[in-house]
C-alpha cells in the first residue's frame, strides 16, 4: 500500500530471504562504480585528484563532478562520460539478485511485472504549478502523491483546485507540518478544519467514532497522515535520484490572520475540496 | 502467544499497531515506548519476542536504539516500522543493522501480521 523499492517488495512477498537481498546489495556495491571510481577507471583522474576535490568539497557545496569540472580537473564532455558509463554499466537489484543465484531470469520479470503493477496507483499524474517554481517536478509529485493519499488511507472525497502562489496561508482549525531537506527544502502543511481532523483521525485509529478522544491523540492522526505522505515523497523522490530527509511532524495553531510564507519562500496552496463547511488546503512553503 | 513491544513517538500509531497485534490472536502487546531510550528499557523489563519499532523518531531515533538492541538481547527480533520503507537505502541500513524486516507506511493489518508471523 505504500511507495516501495523493489528489493522490499521482493522480501515482502517472501520471493528473496533478507539474507539474499543483503547478498544482493554487497555485490551492486562492489560492481556499481562511484562517480570518482568511474573516472579514475577511465583514466581521466587520479586518485589524488579525488582527494583534493573532496577536500574542497568540505567548504563549497557541490556535486563531486561539477567541482572537478570547476576545478578544470574535469571537462564537461568528460563528465557526461562517466556519468552515462555509471548508467550503461548499472547493475540493477534484480539483475544482482540473479546473479547471487536467489531469483531465476524468469522469475525476475514475473516479479517485476508483479512491482510495477504493485506501484502503478503510485505512478504520478500531471499537476500544474505556476511558472519559475524551482524543482517543479518534485512539488507536481508531491502534490499529486498527497492526492493518492487522501483517496487509499483516508477514503475520503475530494476535488483537487488549482493550485496558486501565495503569500499568506488562510487560517484554518490546525495544520500539522514537516520540514524537508538535503536536495530541496521546502515546508509540507496540511491545514484542516475540524471535520476534516475527525475524518482523518477516524481513518488513521481505524474507529467508527472518535467522539470523547484527548485533543493530541486528534491532532497526532493528522501529524501521522503528514509523516507518512512525506515518507512516501521521499521514498518516490529516491527513485529519480533525489535524496530528501524528513524531519519529525508539528502541529501548528494559525493565528486568524493567517499565516505569513516565510521570507525567502515562495507559499503554493493547492485547495482540496472536501464539501461545504470543510476546508483542507495543502501547502508547501518552497525555499527559493 | 509470542510478547510484542511497540516503539513509535506517535500515540495514534502506537495504539494502531496495539490494536493489530492484541486483535490477532496470535500475539499479545506488552506495552507502547516513545523513543530509542525507553524501547531498550522496556525490552530489559517486559522482554518481548517481538519490537515494532519506528524508524524517524526525536530523542533516540529507531536505528540508534536497533543498534543497541542487537548487542544487548541476542533472541529479541526488531522490526522496523516507516514511512520511508521505500528509501531503498533506509531500508538496507535496516536490515543490515540486524532488522528482521521493514514495515512501510501506511500499512495494511494482513501485511502487518504476515510479517510478524514469519518471524
């Protein structure tokens, strides 16, 4: 029910042992080649080169192989060299898993079949975003992953509006929030109203009824709804190459003059029509 | 019927999994920590066969406390439970740090009991 890898699939399904899997990964470690193994092996750096890129790597923010083509120990076309070596020579987890001996070929296109049609209600639609938003695709997915979500945990009914740019979020009953970092840093907010919040705490303690339950336990389903769309975010994001953390969820009380993007963010709001009387808004505070 | 302990910062979560468990008949639930710290203490006085535990927790995170937990009580089988199951390199960090296996989020009661019982 979740954005998975496919090697947790696979021990999920009790199709490979952890064991394997494990055996697995240790032989893509040693065939995969990093960035810098790759250039060395193709003869276009030195070891010492690599050392004195990652040591400069200690005061300046880079990709090792945007900081050696800085560094004119790389040339461009060089770079893209090795990186399209890395692709054409990538040994991928199920070609791995055969070659330890615990999956057959054709058992792993079985099971590869099986994945993707696992992974298929995962498979991003197209959300629009107003023009000049950096890493627009990842919000599109985000958006779009939020929307997956609010139909396979919450059950619940809704039109998604159009999403715009903001620069003040509508105050609203609670929102629960997570900070993402390392590749993008954004803010993810789930603002709801108090149906929404019971609907959602229905939802995630499996109740008929939550009448009667403390204010955080209430408040904690909708940081978990949170928890667990942004873990998938990640998990999906991982899968393009982009790295993203997630830090623990917070719930915040806006005032009722709304809540003011921060400085240096830009504020998008994609509405998420529930019905009359109830309002839940996904927001991303985007670092620019 | 085999001792299950539950790890996770969220109270929401815990009585979730809580709920799974004592519903099944198969296992019973020892209790529910908040963090890495009171999941070792916890393992020391209600000495589960079983931790659920979460894996992005504040104090103690889930790895940290697995790391102990593996050097402390050789026969206790820890099973990680996260929404960032399906961060491929999260997921082997699990493994090979001594987890049975990972439980993604959102979860679904037979997977969850599925996997409890083939451990």
């Amino acid at each position: 029910m979740a954005v998975k890898f496919f090697g947790q699939f696979l021990v999920e399904k009790n199709l490979v042992s952890r064991e394997a899997l494990l055996k697995a990964i240790d032989l893509q470690d040693q065939k995969n080649l990093k960035m810098g193994e790759m250039a060395i092996s193709m003869g276009y750096v030195s070891q010492d080169d690599i050392e004195r890129a990652h040591n400069a790597q200690m005061s300046k923010d880079m990709k090792l192989g945007d900081l050696l083509v800085e560094m004119g120990i790389l040339t461009l076309n060089q770079l893209n060299d090795v990186i399209t070596r890395q692709k054409n020579t990538h040994l991928y987890i199920g070609e791995a898993l055969v070659l330890v001996g615990a999956l057959s070929s054709e058992k792993l296109q079985l099971s590869l079949d099986e994945f993707k049609a696992d992974q298929a209600l995962y498979v991003s639609d197209r959300i629009e975003l107003p023009d000049g938003i950096a890493n627009s695709l990842i919000w599109e997915m985000t958006a779009d992953l939020t929307y997956k979500m609010i139909t396979r945990v919450l059950d619940l009914q809704f039109r998604p509006g159009k999403c715009q740019i903001i620069t003040t979020v509508d105050s609203n009953f609670m929102m629960a929030a997570m900070d993402l970092s390392e590749d993008v840093e954004a803010r993810y907010i789930i603002s709801v109203s108090e149906a929404v919040q019971k609907t959602i705490a229905k939802a995630i303690l499996r109740e008929d009824s939550v009448e009667g339950e403390p204010v955080e336990v209430l408040e904690d389903t909708v940081m978990e709804f949170v928890n667990v769309v942004c873990g998938n975010i990640a998990a999906k994001a991982s899968q393009t190459g982009k790295t993203i953390n997630i830090n623990p969820p917070v719930t915040i009380h806006p005032p009722t003059t709304g809540l003011p993007v921060p400085d240096g963010h830009t504020g998008l709001c994609f509405p998420i029509h529930v019905g009359e009387d109830n309002k839940m808004e996904l927001i991303l505070f985007v670092k620019n | 019927m085999k001792r299950v302990l539950v790890v996770d910062d969220s109270l929401s979560v815990g009585r979730q999994l809580e709920k799974i468990i004592s519903d099944s008949g198969d296992f019973i639930s020892v209790g529910h920590a908040k963090n890495g710290a009171e999941a070792i203490k916890m393992n020391h006085t209600e000495n589960p066969d079983i931790i659920c535990m979460d894996m992005n927790m504040p104090g103690m995170d889930g790895l940290t406390a697995l790391r102990s937990l593996v050097v402390l009580d050789k026969e206790v089988k820890v099973v990680m439970v996260t929404s960032l199951g399906g961060v491929g390199d999260k997921f082997t960090e699990a493994l090979k740090l001594g987890a049975k296996n990972v439980i993604s989020k959102p979860f679904e009661t037979d997977n969850v009991l599925q996997i409890l019982r083939e451990l």
